[in-house]
DNA sequence: TATGAATGAGTGTTCATTCAT
DNA sequence: GATGAATGAACACTCATTCAT
C-alpha cells in the first residue's frame, strides 16, 4: 500500500513537473491541458485522475515548488544570524534557484507568484516579503539596522530587487551565469548593507 | 479635416481608455472585446476600425501611456541634477503615477510587466532600467556613487524596488495612499542615497 | 442631364469593372466590397448609391458582360451560315474572349455563371447552351447533321468543351496563347464537324 | 484495438457523409459547421476530432470520393480493350456516378470543379483529364484515331462534355434519369468515335 | 455625390471537462 | 488506473450594410 501510494505521488510529481517545464516554456495562459499530458507522456484525460482541474494543477505545481522555498526562508529565519547574513542567505536562495531550476523561476517566481487570480486564490501563500519584514524588523530590534527603516517598504524593495534580477535572466537581458549569481548577489547586500543600516 | 481627424482621435483614446479601465478590473484575459466597446460605449465591431486585434489594444494602451512616462524620465536626465535627485525624479515619476492612473499602473504592472510574451514584443518596458542604469554611470563618474558598482545591476534592484511598491498596491497587499506613496519614495531614496554612495 | 447621366453612368461602369478585375483575382466568395471599392478608388459606402448590394454587384458584372457575347452569338444564328460555320463563329466567340478579357472570362464564364446561386437566380441569362442547340437542331433539320443526334447533348457537349478548355487556360495548365486558341478551334471543330455529321 | 480503429473510421466517414450531404445540398458556403454536425448528430467539436477545419472536410470529402473514381479509371486504362472502349468505360464510369451518389456528383461539380481556389489546392481534379489524353495517345499510336489529333485538347473536350453533361443534371436543366444517363454515354460516344476517328 | 465611421448579426474554432470502455 | 472520443460553452473576428456629415 504504501508502494501504491508511492507510485502514485510519482505519477503526479510526473505531471506536475511536466506542467512547470510547459508553463516556463509556453506560458501561465497559453498552456493547454493537452499540452502538460503530453510533457508527461499521458493522455489528457488522466491529469483529472490526480487534480480536479487544470487550475489545481497550476495551483500545486505553485504550491509545491514553492513550499520548498519557503521552508528554507524559515529556516534562514530560524538560523540565529544576524539580519544581514540571514537577507544574504534568503537572496542566495532565491538567486541560486535559477541555476538549478530555471523553469521554476521562470514559472512559479516569475508568473504564478504574481498572477492576481493565482494570488487571490492562493492566500496562505504569501511571498516570502513577509519573512524578510520579519527579518528587517529584527534588525531594527537588535540595532543592526537603522530605526527609521520602515520594515514592509525596506522588504518590499529588497524582494522586488531580487525578483528584478531574476526577471532580467528570465527575459534573456542579462546572462544568469554562475558569475552574474554571485555578483548579484554581492551588489545586492552590498546596497542594503549600508541602505539598511544608515551609514 | 483636422476636425475630423481630431475627432477620430478622440474616439480611438475613448476606446483605449475603457479598455484601460476593463484591463484593470477584470484582468486582459478575462476581459472580452465585447466589454472593452460596452464600456466605451461603441459596437464591438468599432474596436477592429481603430485596431487590428484586442491583443493591439493592450499594446496600444500601454505604449501611449508608457511613452509618456519615458518622456518624463527623458527630461529628468537632461536636468542636469545630481545622479540621487534624478533617481528621486525618476521614482516620484513612477510611483506617483499611481495616483492619478491607478489603472494605468494595474495594467502595466499585471499584464504587461508580468507576461513574457508581451514583454519580448514591447522592448519598451525595459528603457526605464536603461535611463537609470545611465544615471547610475554619471553617478560613479562623478563619484557622487561608489566606484565598484555595478550599473546595470543597480538599475535593475532600483526599478525593482519601484516595482515591488507598485505591485503591492494594485495586489491591495497596502494601501497606496499619498502618504503611503511619500513614504515609499522616501524609503526607497533613504536605502539607495547611503546604499549607492558605499557610505 | 445627357452628360450627367453619362457620368453617373461611366462611375457605374468603373466599378463593374474593378468588380470582374477583383473576382478574377480572389475569386467570387473571397471578395469584399472593400476590395472592389479600393479597386475602383471609390470609398466602398459609394457603392451602395449605384447597387443596392454586394450581390447585385456581381449579378450586374454578370449581366453587362455576358450580354455582349449573347448579342454576338444570336449575330451568329442569324447570320444565315451552315450549322458548322455558326458552330465554329460560336466557339470563336466564346473562345477568344481569352485573349481580350482574361479576366472577364475568368469570372463570368467560370464562377459566375456555374455558380448555383447566381445561376438560379438570373434565369433569363441562359447559357449560350440553348443557341447552340438550336444551332444543332438547324443543321439536323438541313441534314447538316445526323438525324439521330440529340441536340440538347450535343450542345451540352460542344459546351462543356469549350469551357473546360477555357478551365485550362484560367488555371494555368495551358498557356492559352493566340495558337492555343486557334488550335483549340480548329481541332474542336475537327472533331465534331465529322462527330455531329456522324460521317 | 482493430475494432476501435474501425469504429473510429465509421465515425470519420459518417462525418463525411453527413457533409457531402449538407454541401450537396446548400453549397459549401452556405452550409455551417454546427449544420454538418447535426445533420451527423454529432456535436460541432468533434469535428475537428477527425478534421483540422472545415476546409479540410471539403477537401477530404472529395478526395476520398474521388480516389474510388480515379482506381476505376486507373483499373480501365490497364483494361488492354481498344482507346475507343476505354473512353467509353471512362464515360460510363463518371457518368453513371451521378446515379448511385448524385450528391457526390453536386459537390464535386459545384463546390469543387467551379472554384478556382480548391482546384488549385488538389490537383487531383485533372487526373481524369491525363488518363484520358494518354488513352487518346494510345489510339492515335494503333490508328484507331486520326494522327493529328491533339490528345490534350481533344482529352479537355471529352471530359468538359462529361463535366457539362453533369452539370445539367445537378442544376437541374435535364433530369438525368437512367435513360438520360444512357443517352448521354451514347451521344458523346456517337460524336467522339467518328470525331477522333476523323471518318 | 461622396465619404468612412459605426453597427451587429453571424460563424469557425478552441479547449477544459466528462465518461464509456 | 488509463485512454481518448465526445461534448458544448465561450469568444475573437469579419464584413455587408447604414447613415451622419
């Protein structure tokens, strides 16, 4: 039984790993139901065996990409570090992604996570902004950062920051190298370092 | 004959502007052509006299609304102003107009901005990025920014941010009120002024 | 009034004829009273003040032009010639059409008057089937002909000959040069000179 | 699986049939997609299960219409009788179509041999016309047919008497009974045989 | 006469979903 | 579980015709 269950999780893994390489590929929209059966080497009629619709679908190919970030967020946020090394890690985590599932950041990053209808929809899942406001907020406590940063607005711009370096690899404008990771990363924390700390 | 191509043009804007305003409550794919002319007031038919498909409108609405906002930006870098008061400009220009064209901003934001395809064909959405990448370049020639940053990349975490702002006021995630909008503008040049200088 | 009437009459006559150069081109269904409009240089509404509509259009191309050679081919039964000779003057009439108005064969001869609809609706616009076998009964009268041949086939026949050899130079698959012309004549009439004498 | 092919095959050619009946008897134009399926109580979606639009169905229904006549004109040429009983069985052949699948008759007559575009599209419409130009060939090559008979132009004619004969009965101008059917294979043979025997 | 903006009925096609096998 | 034939609601787009100017 548990071997069954086992063979089923795969099955659905199966299609719901072919929905993210067709919707990174095709796009949210332009994605058909027959088009993800056919990524996963099924016929289309089998998808509404392990989902309910082609929206649960899009929903838990979010949701399960997703969820493994947000795990190490929390994580990062449980480390103990100062504020600074645990927004450096938080940004790692979210760059590094695009090195080793583009199609996820293409996909969940880039189209899922800001798709009004998805984001309605989907509420428990809210972006990881609210974990780097918690972040700043701590900062602030602690004196790591300066008193007047308003924590929502400093994470809004530190996620947007990220998501727009992500977006421009996404979009071809810049490369997404291994070296562009790295030296995102860097300028990145390099300009809350300080904007964050006040001086 | 001018009055008459006055008049066109005016017809054409109406049609434009409702679809402005059906884009931003209904979202582009949920948005039928037949409430774009409904809400202008005309057959459906009329819509296909001023352009070729409803994808053309969305084009047409954003380049006509964008265009004005890249011109702004424009004469911000010919002022001859400080590097950090022209980024001042440049994200009062954006921000703010999500006072007078909430709409505007929900469209560009939701449906351009976060669609790919549309984003190949309009390379337009990226000349914000450029001018600030140039402002960010006269910054560090003139040392008014630290001499190890990257342009490109500072441009990009820059608009980023602005974008993030944006996005959680048409998400609804804050309100966007004037003051929010102070703020935000406030926030963003208290990180980027020390966080692009380096000190 | 005489010039006037011929003003009226010669715009009418521009758009007729753009109408035969248009169906020629795009064929029957494919044409819109744009093109035909556009054709002529007229705006298309001007096309209502001379046509009550698209199709009275066409039923007028088809009148106008078809008349000429139905005027021509009753010259012929009139003529008082042999059977054979009016036979050879009819298939020279209709024959070499190509080689002054291509197009008008190409439309009136070829679509318009096979097509069902136009066919039932003009019905006095018979094809020139019936003066051929009046011609054929004629010539079975004088002994011209065998008596045992039926007329109404054999002008069915002697018809259906001469448009399918229009067919091929319309669609290319003869070049329908002036020799192709005087060689399908001649061997049209090679063959039922001696094919209708029975001998 | 043999038996699901074969069910799905009757289904595409209950299609099919449906069509020739509805093209056959409103005109291609005319007919609507929603009447082709009704008319095969089937819903309009699946349509374009078996075909890719309505165009094809067009297409298909001639072809596969078609290709049963071509094998049996194919099957006479092989016959080793003489040019003259070859014409005659090719007559016969296409002649007598019109008493076992008159609705096949019209639209290939109407819809297919009268629109310059489709004919384009399959070349398959002349194929008679070749078999018939290399049967005249041949009986120019035993003498049964006068040397200087232009097989091309004399294969055009013979087919355009079938092709108009044809015609007559499908708008109707004769009413093609049995009878008729028999005295139209004999009166185009009565003219041909001495027509391309020359005496 | 002449224009072309405006209308709106009409239709081919797509595609998520269901269900018999 | 698995298949893919079958369904039908939904929708963008066309184009003949009208009419104010």
């Amino acid at each position: 039984m548990g071997e069954r269950a086992t063979a089923t999780e795969e099955k659905r893994r199966l299609i719901l790993d072919a929905a993210v390489r067709v919707f990174a590929r095709k796009g949210y929209h332009a994605s058909r139901v027959g088009d993800i059966a056919e990524e996963a080497g099924v016929a289309h009629g089998l998808l509404y065996h392990y989902f309910d619709s082609k929206d649960e679908v899009l929903e838990a190919a979010f949701r399960e990409n997703w969820s493994v970030l947000l795990e190490r967020i929390q994580a990062v946020e449980e480390s103990g570090e100062s504020a600074r090394e645990q927004l450096r890690h938080v940004a790692a985590i979210l760059l590094r992604t695009w090195l080793h599932q583009p199609d996820v950041v293409r996909v969940v990053v880039r189209e899922i996570a800001r798709s009004p209808e998805v984001q309605q929809r989907i509420g428990e899942l809210v972006k990881p902004i609210e974990a780097i406001r918690r972040i700043v907020e701590r900062g602030r406590a602690t004196g790591e950062f300066r008193a007047d940063l308003d924590p929502a607005l400093a994470a809004t711009i530190f996620y947007g920051g990220i998501d727009e370096i992500l977006t421009s690899w996404v979009l071809g404008q810049a490369a997404g190298t291994p070296d562009d990771v790295a030296a995102a990363e860097r300028t990145l924390m390099d300009v809350v370092s300080v904007g964050f700390a006040g001086r």
